[in-house]
C-alpha cells in the first residue's frame, strides 16, 4: 500500500490515519485519532514499516529513519553499530540478529519461544521483583519500543510483545477512576497480532492446515477480532464515529479474508460475524451458541435444586470479616491484570482439577457441604479440567474482555446478586445477561466475554463452576441432540478429533509443569 504523505520530513500527522490492511503485511497504526507523531523521511521508493517508515536499502539508511521515529519514544539507535538500547535494559544488535531484553535473550525467528520468554519475565517482575511500582512504567516502554521491531523487522517478537501489552497494559489504570480501556496500547496490540498472522503465514491460503494451527492462527485471529471490537465500542461510545467505523471495517475486512481461508471454508462453524467466532465451535458444531438451555444441562437444575446450601456456606464464610480474601489468598492464580480497579474481583477456588490437589481440602474446610455436593457430580468429577470456585465482583469492577479454554462450558449460579445495580455479562453475541439469585446460566466461555459492574454499591456472589462440554460426556446427556456434537463435513470431524488428540496430550504434559506460587505480598490486582 502507498505511504499517502511521500516527500515530507520529518511529518506530523494529524487525525486518524490507516491502521492496516488484512490483505497486506502490516502498515503503521498510530496510537490515537487526534495524535501528533513525527516519521522518517520519505522518498519514491518502496517502504517497509517500523514504527515510522524504512527505506529498503543499506542497513544504516534504515537505521537512520528508525531513529527519527524511535526518538519520541527515548530510544537511542547507534546508526553505525546497528545497535538498540533503552536504559541498558535492551539490546540488539542489527547486523548478528541477536536481540536481548533484560536476561532474556529473545530469538529472531521462534516466536512461541519469544512468547514463554517475554510472558515468564512480565509475570516474574509482577509477582516477584518489587518492581510494580518503581520500575513498570519502564517495563511498558521496553514493550513498546520493541513493538517496532515486532511489525518491522522481527516479526517473530509480535505475538509475545502483543500478550505482554493484553495481559498488563489493558486498562488506563487511574488511581481511583473508572475501569476503561487503554485505547493506544490496544491498538498496538491489534496492530502486533497482525503481525504474527503474518509471520505465521495465516492469510496464506496455501498454509496447510496443520501449520495453520501450529502456528496459532485461529488464537490470532480470535485476538484482532476481540480487540477490534472493544476499541469500535470505545470510539464510538467518545463520539470518535469515524475511527470506530474504521476499526470495525478493518475487523470486517479480515473476518471477510479469514473465512474464504482452507480451514474456515471447511464449513460447519456457523459464524456470521466475529462476535459469533468461539474456540469450541472449532471442536463441536455451533449448535446453541453462546448462552446454552438450561434443560439440556441437569448441572443447571441440580445447583437451582440446592441453591439454599450453597449459599449457606457463603453465609458463614461472610459471617466473618475478612475471611473471603484470607481464603482467596492461598489460592490465587496468576492471570496478569485481569480487572480494575484492582482488588473489585476476587474468588475462592475450591477446585481444579488439572491440578496435583484437585480439591482444596483447607478450603473445602469453609465450604463443606458445597465441596461435598460437586465431589458427586460427574460433570466435575471425571472432568480433567473441571474446576469450582465462589466468585466475588465489586463495584466498579471490570472483568476485561478474554476468552475461556476450549473442551468445557461455564455454570453460574447467582448465590447473592443485587439485582437493581447494573451488573452485567457479554458473551459473544449475548450482551448484557445478567445473573439472578438462586438461578443457573450456562455459557461457552470460548466466546470473548466479560464482566461489569457498573453499580456503586452491593458486591455479587456466584458458584463459578467450569465442567466438561457435554459432547465429551455424552452418556451424561441422553438427549442432547446427535447434531450438537456431530459435524456433517467428514473433515471437519477429523479436524475435530485431531485436534481433541493433540490436545490431551497436551494436558498430560502441563501437569507435569512446575507451577508458579505467588508471594503473599504480591500485587492485589488479580
């Protein structure tokens, strides 16, 4: 695609410029509509893109027009050496390919490597290393400046650079506003899973399937959608229209492109927009979409049945002030920054049973007669990846948008629900479910989802049960129809069954995985 402003240097642009192209590699995104940002000169000549506009050529030509752009972002390019540093914490050097963040050093080719690397160093630094307060705003400036050699010349960093800004960057973080979305670090992740798809040649319609899903394409996929989604609604809810109009088409655009792809064109998954994509449907047909019939689901009736117990344990865990967050700190999970304000969502985990201790027994403790009605169900206890816990979301909170893991689907039971505040769930195509108290809901997490509470006052309660997808226990559920589990397309029930194949066996092989344990002093943001 032809820069539109050739033969200006340096230019500052004014407005909303071109994101990307679903058809092309990727182009610059700027970080707001209404932004100034220099770029390097322009010529005649053909340009790749890195943050501002490289000229193909000699490598100190390219280092020179990084420069101008990496200056607004304080990064120092050594033309000469074709070295990059930022506070000493980050070095590479151009002409060896050789890259180095920190202690870790990153590949120039394997980007799920670079994901692991960059992934297990944000979350150390968060968890561990004191640094949330003192150093992050540094670390967010390593993320970024490494974003432009993530959609330039290394594209191999673009996924990892990309979770790293999903993960920890998501919200504006304001001490004591509102849970809002970070539009400028988004849009850099957007811009950085464009890339990967590129770089894993996902737009490719030769890539054989296979290396279509090696390479992570339908997560990939799943991302830009997600995010395209969420900054449209937040343009468009400023009164932004036209840059909402722009993401949301270039969303469309790539939607459009993915779906004429080898495995979209297999058929069988009924997606008619992005919001309709989920992780499961690639695995069982899109039979009841996001939000599944209770009658098709006893678990529904049976936590309605006993809805008095349950929420009799959750009574004299309350009974006791501070009880529920002592409870919920020896259980945490690492998630990254999952909510704002931090703190507003909390949960006590009594089960998961991907783990060594499947039932937290110090735990079940405080809840016995809840631990002991699931124990008997066989949706959670022949479930590897089952899991049970009591979930808390206060007010203000924001659960961000993110996707649940394939091979399950999501109970709800409303334990205690202030039902007159706005306090709401999307779920794909669903927008705006909210729970009752002493009612089920069942969903499919692998939809993009997420939860608010935009009340002032009252915190929800729910029974936040994870269960095997019925299709995986289908002698549990004689009526559920053939054609819920059952794809028509002889390949797309090979893929199913591939897919399903490869991943138990990667199921087996995470629970050998040491897992991480977090400090008691670490951060409450999760």
């Amino acid at each position: 695609v032809a820069p539109p402003f050739e033969g200006m240097h340096p230019l500052a642009l004014r407005g909303h410029a071109p994101l990307l192209s679903p058809l092309s590699p990727p182009l610059l995104l700027w970080p707001e509509p209404g932004i100034e940002r220099p770029i390097a000169t322009m010529t005649r000549q053909g340009w790749r893109w890195i943050g501002g506009c490289v000229a193909r050529g000699r490598r100190r030509q390219a280092a020179l027009a990084a420069a101008t752009v990496a200056a607004a972002a304080g990064v120092a390019f050594a033309a000469d050496a074709g070295a990059v540093s930022l506070d000493g914490g980050l070095a590479a050097a151009a002409g060896a390919g050789a890259l180095r963040w920190g202690d870790v050093e990153l590949s120039p080719t394997d980007e799920f490597k670079n994901q692991e690397q960059i992934q297990q160093m944000l979350f150390h630094r968060f968890y561990f290393s004191g640094e949330v307060d003192t150093q992050w705003d540094r670390i967010e400036q390593d993320l970024r400046t490494l974003k432009w050699l993530g959609i330039g010349d290394v594209p191999a960093l673009a996924i990892g650079i990309a979770n790293g800004l999903y993960h920890f960057f998501f919200f504006t973080q304001d001490p004591g506003g509102a849970a809002e979305m970070r539009t400028d670090t988004m849009l850099e992740a957007l811009q950085l899973f464009n890339s990967s798809l590129w770089y894993a040649q996902c737009f490719n319609p030769a890539t054989e399937i296979r290396e279509f899903l090696i390479g992570l394409c339908t997560t990939k996929f799943a991302f830009v959608h997600l995010l395209a989604g969420e900054l449209g609604a937040v343009y468009a809810a400023s009164h932004a229209t036209a840059a909402a109009g722009e993401v949301l088409a270039i969303s469309n655009s790539i939607f459009q492109a993915m779906q004429r792809l080898p495995y979209y064109a297999l058929g069988g998954l009924g997606w008619t927009t992005p919001q309709h994509m989920a992780f499961n449907h690639e695995l069982y047909p899109n039979f009841y979409g996001p939000v599944w019939p209770n009658e098709q689901v006893p678990l529904a009736a049976f936590l309605e049945a006993h809805f008095a117990t349950f929420r009799a344990d959750l009574d004299s865990i309350l009974a006791h002030e501070g009880l529920f967050d002592h409870l919920q700190e020896l259980e945490r999970n690492a998630e990254g920054l999952s909510v704002w304000p931090p703190g507003t969502r909390k949960h006590i985990e009594l089960a998961d049973l991907r783990e060594d201790e499947p039932w937290k027994e110090q735990l079940c403790h405080f809840a016995a007669s809840t631990c002991a009605l699931l124990r008997g169900r066989p949706e959670v206890a022949e479930c590897p990846r089952a899991a049970v816990m009591v979930a808390r979301l206060g007010p203000g909170a924001w659960l961000k948008p993110h996707f649940g893991n394939s091979r399950r689907l999501v109970a709800h039971l409303g334990l205690a629900v202030p039902e007159e505040q706005p306090i709401t769930m999307n779920v794909g195509p669903a927008r705006g479910i909210r729970w009752k108290q002493g009612k089920a809901l069942i969903f499919d997490d692998t939809h993009a989802h997420d939860a608010r509470h935009a009340g002032q006052e009252g915190e929800r309660y729910i029974l936040h049960m994870m269960f095997c997808h019925p299709c995986e226990q289908r002698h549990l559920y004689p009526h559920l129809p053939a054609e819920a589990c059952d794809f028509k397309q002889e390949i797309r029930v090979e893929v199913s069954r591939a897919l399903r194949s490869e991943m138990d066996a990667r199921e087996a092989e995470a629970r050998k995985v040491v897992r991480m344990t977090i400090p008691r002093n670490a951060p409450q943001d999760v």
